[in-house]
C-alpha cells in the first residue's frame, strides 16, 4: 500500500508538539490568587457562623457552673440554720470586718473557696484574695434592726419566693463588706418618687451577669435564672422582689 508521505508528515509535526508541550509545561499544583481569596472567604464565612455559637455555649457553662455554686451555698446555708436555730449566717458587719458571710459556711462545705466566685465575675481574682465572694446576701435577711427583715428562716411564711443571695455587681469595691446589698433601702417612696429603683438595683447587684438575665437564690434551696428585663419592670412598677415573702409577682413581666 502506498504511503502518502505529507499524511505522514503531518503526524510527525503533531507528535513532536505535543512532546514539546509536555517537556516545556510544568505542572501546575498550587492555587491561583483568586482560588486562594476563595477559600479565605469561606473560611472567613464559617467562622462567622459558628463563632456566636460557641462563645453562647461557653456563656451558658458558665452560667450553669454559677448556678451550680449557688444551689451549693443554699445546702451550705440551710445546714448552718439548722445548726443554729434557723438563723441565716452573720455578715461582717455583725461578726468581723474581715470575715464575710459565706466565710461562716466553711463547717459546712469544704469547698467553699471555691464556690464564693462566679466565672463571670470580672473582679473574681481580687476577691477571692481577701476571701470576700461574688454572691451577696439579701439584707432583709442578714440585717437584724430593719423594718420587715426576717434573720430566721423559720420566720418565713414562703421560702419559695424569698430570695436571699444575689449576684453582686461587678463594679463594688473589692473589699470584705461589700459581701451584702442593702436591699431595704431599694424602693424607697424617694427612690419610686424619682424613679431611681432601677438604678439603686444595679448598683449592687447585677441584673445582666450572663448576658441578659442573672442567677438568683432562693431560702428554700432553688435557684432561678431572671431575666433583667424583668428585674427592671418589677423595679419599674414598684414590686419589691428583695422582700421576705413577697407577694406573687405582678404578671406581664
């Protein structure tokens, strides 16, 4: 058969550019700058999806361990009653200056360095060094010389609905006698008159300690975790929530 030799040539001048090609053409294994932009964006995207998620699980653990410390003071608190005739611990204004009240609870939890310190207290440090605490007591609870106050739990008609320690405010002075609120200085006719309830509030306690809302102690054990927006319309009407066996609370908040 004959050969046509320009077929022939051809297929040679082929063969000899693609082994040109494959001997002068590296090949290429890295991402351009655009694919490179690419994968940042994503990674830039997912992170901004699951950032918020994890800083709330952290914030719901810490508020769980703060819950947990307070259920703990309230077992600590009800066997210090029951060994001392229903009464609630002394604070330092009743005992020493240098000595809180949680500080008379050690007997009866061994741990109690421990709990005294919220996770979220921004000045934890400083008072867990002069043994002061985070958690304050109710004064209407701890105070003896003052209208309606009730220093025995065996006094209390509803120890579901009296709260007796609080999560103090984060900017109190670091200093041992700052370890309870004057709650019955509160809702002063003063105070309601020049709507400085909620103002008074904050300054000893702190309503928004896990972000909105905050863990509170009841006499009978519990804990609940409020809302501040609560607090605040509770100090808005009027309800005085600090006192021993309050009336239920008014609804709508």
């Amino acid at each position: 058969m004959k050969v046509d030799p320009c077929k022939d040539h051809y297929r040679l001048e082929v063969c000899n550019m693609i082994s040109a090609n494959r001997t002068t053409t590296p090949h290429r294994c890295g991402l351009t700058l655009v694919e490179l932009l690419v994968v940042i964006a994503i990674i830039g995207v997912l992170i901004a999806l699951l950032l918020p998620a994890v800083q709330a699980a952290r914030e719901a653990a810490r508020s769980t361990q703060c819950k947990n410390n307070m259920r703990q003071i309230g077992l600590a608190v009800h066997m210090y009653a029951n060994t001392f005739n229903g009464f609630f611990p002394d604070t330092a204004h009743d005992v020493d200056e240098k000595w809180s009240w949680i500080n008379t609870l050690a007997p009866f939890h061994e741990n109690v360095d421990v709990l005294r310190i919220c996770p979220k207290d921004t000045k934890g440090e400083e008072r867990l060094a002069i043994r002061s605490t985070s958690y304050v007591v109710n004064g209407y609870v701890s105070i003896n010389d003052r209208p309606d106050s009730r220093r025995n739990i065996w006094q209390l008609q509803s120890t579901t609905r009296t709260m007796i320690v609080f999560e103090g405010a984060n900017a109190r002075i670091v200093e041992v006698l700052n370890e309870h609120v004057h709650s019955y200085a509160w809702f002063t006719s003063r105070n309601i008159r020049d709507e400085q309830v909620w103002t008074t509030v904050k300054g000893e306690i702190q309503p928004d300690q896990h972000q909105t809302c905050a863990n509170y102690l009841f006499a009978d054990g519990h804990v609940e975790t409020i809302a501040s927006q609560t607090i605040q319309g509770w100090c808005d009407v009027g309800y005085n929530f600090a006192l021993p066996d309050p009336d239920p609370a008014p609804s709508g908040y």
